[in-house]
C-alpha cells in the first residue's frame, strides 16, 4: 500500500521509511521489451549467450529499466500520497546511482524513505523521498535515488 499522508500532520512522517514495496521478477521479456522501446539492444541486456561470457555471467537489465521500475514499485507499497489527491507527476531526481546489475531473472523491491514534504502551492505537494533498489539475495543495491514527486488536489 502507498503510504497516505494528512497535508496537516505530513512533516511528522519526514524521516521516516515510508515503506517496502512487493518484489519484482525482471524477465528477460521485460528487458527485451525495454531494449525495444528504448532501442538500446546492447548484447548483455538481450543476448544470453553472449552476455554469459562477461562479468555479468548472463544478461542484465538495463540501469534505466530498474529506474524506470519506481512508479511501479511505489504503487506496490514505496510511494507516498496525500489525502484527497488525484493527480500524481514525476519532478525529477536530485540524484540517482547505479550501483548494482540486475541480472535477469533476479527479484527486485523498493524501500523509500520521506526526505521532505512541503506544500509548493495551494494543493501541489512535492515530496523528496530517499529510494533503494534491492535484489533479492544481494548484498548491494541496485540503485539508489532522491526521487521527487508531486501530488495534486484539484478542486
């Protein structure tokens, strides 16, 4: 679940972890799908035998996929709202690294933490939230990242 925030009590929940989402099974369909759509087809994310024979040992997801993976973990239990809102938007990222391949086949979850919430202006809320990537059975994250997102109340 996202976590939902009150406009008046919001600035109790900055530092806190926000949540986990559920984990997600990168296939190597999704990252075929990706390479299609970016048009990034780079051997070590589509071909497995010769993605094998480097470091990786088969074929990775692409650092921008497992970003690109945020809206949906967030929608699985990462994000953040505020009551009442009925529009979301990106903002951008303050930063963001890549630390970690994502070999296909792995599982990945986010795990956010509230950096800061602030009312932009009347009904607009940006939030500033610490996000990591892990992977199932890895030390190392995948990413990690200063996500901003706005929330919206029209009226």
């Amino acid at each position: 679940m996202i976590t939902v925030l009150n406009p008046a009590t919001m600035q109790d929940a900055v530092g806190k972890e926000l949540g986990v989402s559920d984990w997600f099974e990168v296939t190597q369909e999704d990252v075929n799908s990706f390479a299609d759509v970016t048009r990034d087809h780079q051997f070590i994310h589509i071909d497995p035998e010769k993605a094998a024979q480097t470091p990786f040992g088969g074929t990775i997801a692409h650092g921008f996929m497992s970003l690109s993976m945020l809206s949906h973990l967030a929608e699985k239990g990462a994000g953040v709202w505020v009551e009442n809102a009925n529009m979301g938007v990106n903002y951008g990222f303050d930063k963001v690294r890549f630390i970690h391949p994502v070999r296909v086949g792995s599982k990945i979850r986010a795990r956010s933490t509230l950096m800061s919430a602030e009312e932009k202006s009347p009904g607009q809320y940006l939030f500033k939230s610490a996000i990591t990537i892990e992977i199932d059975g890895i030390e190392k994250p995948a990413l990690m990242a200063e996500w901003l997102t706005m929330a919206v109340i029209n009226s």
